[in-house]
C-alpha cells in the first residue's frame, strides 16, 4: 500500500516522556514525577476558573490582550515586548519556526530540557548539543565555542531541568558577549521563582530598552505551570524586543490560549504576592529534602527548581523501579541511564520518597 510520507525530520522525531501518572484502577501513588506544584489554586484563582467556564462557547481573545498588558505593566515594558503562548514550550516552538529551519543550527546543553531536540528537530534544523560540565551545570564557554555561521538560536536553561543548578549572572553576562548577534539567545526561566542562589542570572536584567540596547538577541522565556500552579491552564509567556517577537507572534496557532486560561493567569498574576509565599515554603522544603538526601550519603547537584536529580546513571531502572514498589507507589521521572528527577511535593510526599532512598543498600 502507497501511503503519503511524513518528511523525514518528522520520522526520526524523539518522543517527548511525560511523568508517570499511575493506574485509574490502583491506589493512588505519590506523584513527583512532573515538577507539578503539589498545592491546588488559591481560592480567588478557583473562582476566576469557575467564572470563565461560564462563557467557554465563546472564543478567547486571540490575542489575549489583557494578559499581555498586565505582564507588560508588571515589567515596565510596551505590550509589543510581550508574546504569550499555550505553556512556554509553545513560546518557544513559535520562536524556533520564526527563526531556525533547514540549514540552520540550534544550540543547546545536553541534558537539559528534553523538548529542545524535539522542537529543534520539527523546524528542520540541525541541533548541536553540548556537555553539560561537572554538577550537572551549564558549559557556557563550550556553547559559546559551538556557535557558528549557521546557528540561529541557543539555549539557555536556567536553572537547568532536570539536573536543577543555575547559571550565574558573571557565566551569562560572558556568555552573551561572546555570541553573535545574529545568534536568538532565549534564557529559559521555566524554574525561576524558586532560585534562591542570588548570584544566579536574573532575566529581568536583560529586559528592557536599556538591556536590548546592549544585547537585542536576548528573549527571557517564563511559565505560569509550575510556581503559579496552572500546569494543567498551559500558560507560557516571553519578554523581547518587539522586532525579535513579531515574526514568532505570527506563528502563535489563532486562539491557543483558552479564556480559562487567560482568566485564570490574571487572577494568578493578582494574588502573586500570595502564590509566592507558597514558594518560599516549596524552597524550604527542598532544602529539607537536600539536607537529608545528604546526609543519608546522597551526592545531589545544586538544586534551584523545584525538584532534585540523582545521578543514578547505570542503576537508574533500578532506583525507579524500587520508588514504585513501595506502597503507595512513588513515581518520579527516570532519563535512561543517566539518572532520576524527583518532584517536590508535600513533607508527607517527600517523607515517604526519602524513607523509600534510605532503604537503599547504595548511594550515588
């Protein structure tokens, strides 16, 4: 049978692995396998979602303009300098097809954020992957060296999922100075409510006419997924310069941000001061969680994001594989070979996955 064939950069696509969920038909397992915020929404975002069901046969505001001015008088910035997308991996697939493609290059640690190659691969273009250094950190000067005449895009992932360090502000000042200007630097601030590491690279220094002035390549790409709990809303959002954002905001698919959606990221955005004392308490308890983790002998790289990583390298079916046989299941999210990320959730959670490592006749 003759049957139409996808092209070629499509066929070899790698698949994108979502955290395990468990079975309808078990008890429920302790789910830290998808850097979920373990709190639900506040009250006043519940009723903004509530409300906005009310009208869902209508169509959202395509180009969600409210949103848009209110990230941008947050930051002080003309709403031309704002593009929100369905979850920042959409931002940042619009960016790709405005600005890679056939011929073309993207650059990017390795590993870090597993959609990259994925989004890399559907433009056509060819990625150029780098090493991550010791600690599970950055090598910004070996990305720096990678880029050529035919690099489009570079990514930066800070703090870095799944391997959790952040870049520091002196690593990325160099960083950007060495790239060309031809080059869209997009520094993925997915994470960036939770750092506590203050010398870490802070985007909102390279936003902003007087940031663009100096480097107008730099886009800085945000979620309201993980700090602000709407991962299940999809609700990403990037600053830039309006000239770099225009040609990605004309790839954004009409109507891809539900009303839901947009209501519910308004609210959020009005009760942050609130969302973000839940973050400080998501910190705290990661720091409990590394303290012991350490203690019990556990070599974990500086984790900035709301989760850990256990180099478990070779033992790492193992590991998950013990994590699920306890009762009830503990899931979090296994990379082949290479290690095991582990969710922050809530102290019962996070007891329960630590007491489930102790048992462990070995540490990494």
């Amino acid at each position: 049978m003759v049957l139409p064939q996808p092209l070629p950069n499509i066929s070899s696509l790698p698949s994108y692995v979502p955290g395990a969920r468990g079975s309808a038909a078990g008890p429920a397992p302790i789910k830290l396998s998808s850097n979920e915020n373990p709190l639900p929404p506040l009250p006043s975002v519940s009723r903004a979602i509530a409300a906005a069901g009310e009208s869902v046969h209508r169509y959202p505001d395509m180009f969600a303009a409210d949103l848009v001015n209110a990230l941008a008088q947050r930051q002080g910035l003309p709403a031309v300098d704002v593009i929100v997308g369905a979850g920042s991996v959409a931002v940042l697939a619009h960016l790709l097809q405005a600005y890679a493609g056939p011929g073309r290059e993207v650059v990017y640690a390795w590993r870090s954020f597993e959609a990259y190659p994925i989004l890399t691969a559907l433009t056509g273009a060819t990625p150029v992957t780098v090493p991550l250094a010791g600690g599970g950190r950055h090598d910004l000067d070996a990305m720096a060296s990678a880029i050529s005449d035919h690099t489009a895009a570079v990514m930066v992932c800070s703090p870095n999922n799944p391997t959790g360090p952040a870049v520091t502000a002196d690593e990325f000042a160099a960083f950007v100075d060495r790239v060309p200007p031809h080059v869209l630097i997009v520094l993925d601030e997915a994470y960036v409510e939770f750092v506590s590491d203050p010398a870490t690279v802070k985007g909102d220094d390279y936003i902003g006419a007087d940031a663009w002035a100096t480097h107008p390549n730099v886009v800085v790409l945000r979620t309201m997924s993980k700090a602000y709990g709407l991962a299940g809303l999809r609700v990403g959002f990037a600053f830039g310069l309006a000239e770099i954002l225009a040609p990605a905001r004309a790839c954004v698919t009409p109507f891809s941000v539900s009303s839901v959606a947009q209501l519910a990221a308004l609210a959020s955005l009005t009760a942050e001061a609130e969302l973000l004392e839940r973050v400080e308490g998501i910190v705290a308890e990661r720091g409990r969680v590394l303290a012991s983790l350490t203690a019990d002998g556990w070599s974990i790289p500086d984790p900035q994001g709301n989760f850990v990583w256990i180099e478990a390298r070779d033992r790492t079916s193992e590991l998950v594989a013990h994590l699920g046989s306890q009762s009830p299941a503990i899931l979090a999210r296994p990379f082949t070979d290479e290690g095991v990320r582990m969710t922050i959730g809530s102290r019962e959670e996070n007891d329960a996955a630590l007491a489930a490592l102790a048992g462990l006749s070995w540490r990494v």
